[in-house]
C-alpha cells in the first residue's frame, strides 16, 4: 500500500459493567493495591466541589493509621463513584487494577480516552491538571509551586513538606486562586500565565485555555440529561448502536437541507510539503457522500491563507443562511494547532472557529472536518499490518457576539501532536472511514457516526520509515452543538 501521514480494535463495555465490577467490599480489597500517589490522584478527579480539607484530613489519618481514604470518601460522595473510580483507574493507567477486576484496559482506554481533554464522567478540568501534573518533572513542580506561593498573600504551612501537587491544586481552589468547579466561572488565569512560558507545555496549555475560554461546553456534567445522551454513544459496541429510537423519542434534530464546504490542498508552495496525493480520491469521497443526502456541495483547491479565511468567513454571503447544518471540510498538511495553507502559511484552528462561527449561522448546526496532521509524532501499537507510509506533517477578534459560538464541533482526523494517515491513491483513512459509515449508517446519529469512525480507524495499521504498525486515533473537540442530529436517509447518485 502507498500511505502517506496529515502531520497524527474495539467492543466498548455496557454501561451496567461498573457497577456489576465494582462494590464497597471489592473496593476496600483494592485499596491495598494503590499507593498513596495514586489515591491522591483519585480523590483529586472524583472531586466535583472544594475539597481541600476533606483530602488533607484523610492523607493525616492515613498517615496516623494507615485508614481507607478512598472508602471513607466514597460513603460520603457515593453518587455515581463506581463510573467515576473506573474512569479514575484508566486514567491513571493502573492496569494492574483493571485487569483485576476482569476488564480490559484497551477497551477502556477507547472508551475514557484518559489523554484527551474530555471527561465522560469527571470534571474535564481536574483532568486536565491531573495531566498537568503528570508532565511535570520534579523541578519544573518546584519552580510553579513557588510562583504561586510568591503570588498568594497566605499559603497553608501544613503543606510546607508535602509533594502531592494535586493537593496543593486543592489548595488553591479552597484559596480561590483558581476555579474549576462553578458552572461557568472557570477561572485558571494564574496558571496560565505560568504554562504559557514553557514550549513543551503548549498542549496542555491550550487545552486549560478552552475550558477558560469555552466553559460549559465540554463539561458535561452540569447540562440536562436529555443534552447528554448523545456523548454516552461517543464509544459504543456497534451492535448497541443498532437499535436506535426515532427522532422524536430522543430529541434529535432532523437534517432536511445541509451545505458541505470542501477544501482541498494538494499543492504547496514550498517543497517542504510534498504533493498530497490521495486527496482527489477524499474530495470526491465526500462530495459523493453529501450529495447522497441532498446537500449542496461546493469544492474549492489549493488556495492561499487569505482566500481560506475569505472563503470561509462568506458562506453566509455566497450560499446563504436557510440551512440545518454545514459541515466544512478542510483536506490539507498541518501543524500543531493549525492546518498549512497552499502558500505555507499556518491558520490555527481557533482561527477557523471564529471565521466561521458568525452571528448569521448562529443557529445552524456548523461542523468543522479536518484531514490533517496535528504533530509530528507516529501512533503506534505492537502489531503489523500494510506498510509504506510517509508524512503530510512538516483569533480573530471580529465576532462580537458570543452566541455566534453555538452550535459547533470540530471532528479531527487525530489527536492534537499526533500525525494522520493518507493513502496516495485510496485517500486518508479517516475520511474514507467516515464517509463509508455515513452512507451505510441509516439511523445513526452524528456522534455515534464519529464514534464509529473513531473505532474503525483505531483497528488500522501501518508502517512508516520500518516503524511497523503506525497508528490514528481520531477525536472530536470543542463540542457546542445544542442537540445531536440525524442525516436523511443516503442514496447513491449515479
């Protein structure tokens, strides 16, 4: 096979597993097994309120008399802990645990993608710190814990001699140093402008700003029941997929009348991005794919930065506004961030959001898809398959209304630092993958499309330079769509 790279297997459990796995009596067993870090670790992720004193009183008395601190937490937090603990376990990666309680920590790992930003039943910013502090080498903590301290009038003496960097997280949010859990008050300014100054942090930085920037669209915590159930599906067996209820049972939006922007770039002005063959055979892909559902398509190539921002920023001026949904496809290199224009300027995916996101489209259901590399870095597992595969990789402020923001995703072919994977001639495997689930997919709805697709795409492998089994994990991010939505039936036109 002929693959090239946009630089960046699986049945999911039924929702009923945890607490078929887990109980208070297993719980005290497991207890044992988890060192005192890792228990920190996760009362700092199960936590959804201020709970500094709760966690420091509980390490003292384990301290004193070696107590259950995770069972004495959960008989006063025991709202939905069982998913809350698993989700905790993976993301932590104590497979040892896992694989105790006689799951799989692949199928997990799919299903809680523990190093993304997304939570299915955590806080989505605790993760993220908890992240944070996982990068952070013991002097790099140091260094931070001494800014903050330099940077608070008062800080407790008690935690003069402790390491637990989550602890101390806990600590500043009892101060109000930082806010994590009050519904649209996501406060984490401090910290940024901390992060901001080191390289190496940049993912996880700009992770934080989202949450800071984008509060109350990722936390899926604090939104109706009804607004939820469309995420449970991100990563589901295909099987349960299948009997979906109709559209009116679960308060979908039905798509009528849709509109598909494709851009696609296979030029580049410099010979540091090769020809990006294969992407005809996406461009047609897609084109085939939307007009089997009745949408109007418009296909534009190789265009520079300027005419990228135009093109996008017009829709509303050149197509008009009497749509449910446009989805904008871009197909071209990228960068950490960003997609690579035709004369080899970068354009942030935050850019891209604002240009398109105006107050005229407000209300129509806007989906980003990026083919792309995010990164340089390959995803690999330990199995062969295909072979030959090689590289793609090498904010405007003007929307005054915030409203315009709604009812937008982006779904990306990898995640943010990882390459994509393109066929020469077949196209990339995420939009050959996507757009074969949309035509065969009658009935599903759109996350359970990406989620699909996520799965599909994580079964394959490649090789690139005789690194043997190259992988792509796809990931949707800034999820603001009010409601999940159905596609018109697809049919083929010839």
């Amino acid at each position: 096979m002929f693959l090239n790279i946009d630089a960046v297997p699986n049945s999911m459990l039924p929702s009923s597993v945890n607490k078929q796995k887990l109980s208070k009596e297993i719980l005290l067993k497991l207890e044992d097994d988890l060192d005192i870090d890792e228990k920190i670790s996760i009362l700092f992720l199960m936590l959804n309120t201020d709970g500094y004193q709760e966690v420091f009183d509980l390490l003292q008395k384990y301290k004193k008399h070696k107590g259950r601190m995770l069972g004495e937490f959960i008989d006063k937090h025991p709202e939905d802990w069982e998913n809350k603990l698993l989700e905790s376990l993976c993301i932590i990666k104590n497979k040892q645990i896992i694989r105790k309680l006689g799951l799989s920590y692949e199928e997990l790992d799919a299903l809680y993608l523990p190093r993304t930003n997304c939570s299915r039943h955590l806080n989505p910013v605790s993760k993220c710190l908890y992240l944070l502090c996982e990068q952070l080498s013991e002097d790099r903590i140091k260094l931070l814990l001494q800014f903050v301290k330099n940077d608070m009038p008062v800080y407790d003496e008690n935690l003069t001699d402790t390491d637990f960097l989550e602890l101390h997280m806990l600590y500043w949010i009892h101060q109000n140093y930082i806010s994590i859990y009050s519904v649209g008050k996501v406060r984490l300014q401090n910290l940024l402008q901390y992060l901001k100054r080191y390289e190496d942090l940049e993912l996880i930085y700009e992770d934080l700003k989202t949450h800071v920037n984008h509060q109350n669209v990722l936390d899926i915590q604090h939104i109706s029941p009804t607004n939820v159930d469309h995420l449970r599906g991100f990563s589901m067996r295909e099987e349960d997929t299948q009997g979906v209820l109709n559209v009116k049972e679960r308060n979908l939006k039905r798509i009528n009348k849709g509109l598909c922007v494709i851009i696609s770039q296979m030029l580049f002005a410099s010979q540091k991005y090769e020809t990006r063959f294969g992407t005809i055979a996406d461009c047609k892909k897609l084109s085939d794919t939307f007009k089997g559902f009745g949408f109007t398509i418009a296909i534009y190539h190789n265009l520079n930065k300027d005419e990228i921002l135009k093109k996008i920023k017009d829709i509303p001026t050149d197509f008009g506004t009497d749509y449910d949904c446009i989805f904008l496809c871009i197909l071209s290199h990228g960068c950490k961030g960003g997609i690579i224009s035709a004369d080899v300027e970068e354009i942030s995916i935050e850019t891209i959001d604002h240009k398109f996101c105006c107050t005229e489209l407000k209300d129509v259901i806007k989906v980003v898809i990026i083919q792309a590399c995010q990164g340089d870095l390959n995803g690999q597992v330990n199995d062969t398959q295909s072979d030959d595969i090689t590289t793609d990789g090498g904010a405007d402020k003007d929307v005054p209304n915030i409203l315009a923001f709604q009812n937008f995703c982006i779904f990306m072919s990898t995640m943010q630092g990882f390459v994509s994977v393109r066929h020469k001639e077949e196209g990339s495997w995420f939009i050959q993958e996507f757009c074969n689930i949309l035509q065969t997919g009658k009935n599903l709805t759109f996350t359970e499309i990406a989620g699909q697709t996520i799965n599909s795409v994580m079964n394959k492998r490649g090789k690139l330079n005789g690194t043997n089994s190259i992988a792509q994990l796809p990931e949707l991010r800034q999820w603001r769509l009010h409601s999940d939505f159905q596609f018109p039936n697809w049919s083929c036109e010839e």
